[in-house]
C-alpha cells in the first residue's frame, strides 16, 4: 500500500518554508532525528499535545500547499 502524495515525510525546503518556526523546527527534527513524540516533548520543553498538534499542523499546512499546486 502506498501513502498519499500529502503524506509524505519528504518535504521540499520551499515547503518546509512556508511552516511556521516552531512547527517546522519540531516537525524536521521528528524526521530526520526518528525522535519520539516524548523524545521531543522534553528536549524542547513542551507538553506532548503541543509537540503532537505542531507536527500535525506542519504537516496539514504543506498538505493543502501541495493540493493547491496540484490543482493549478
């Protein structure tokens, strides 16, 4: 089974840009470091929850980036 173009872990850097600091610092270091959501939440002195939302709205951001593209 194949993931979803939106699903993707490989983000481009002008993607990745368009992330806002704080989720994009969060969301590249989950990545390229296989951190654990816990991992993360003491490194960067977070609650888990934010930790998760952060990633996830990164993540939905560069989604409906790459549906608008698709789409012109």
């Amino acid at each position: 089974m194949t993931k979803p173009a939106d699903s993707s872990d490989e983000f481009t850097e002008a993607e990745l840009d368009a992330v806002p600091a704080q989720q994009r610092s969060l969301l590249t270091t989950f990545l390229n470091e296989r951190c654990s959501y816990e991992h993360l939440a003491h490194t960067f002195n977070l609650p888990i929850g934010t930790v998760k939302s952060r990633i996830s709205r990164a993540r939905q951001k560069i989604a409906r980036l790459r549906e608008r593209q698709t789409a012109a």
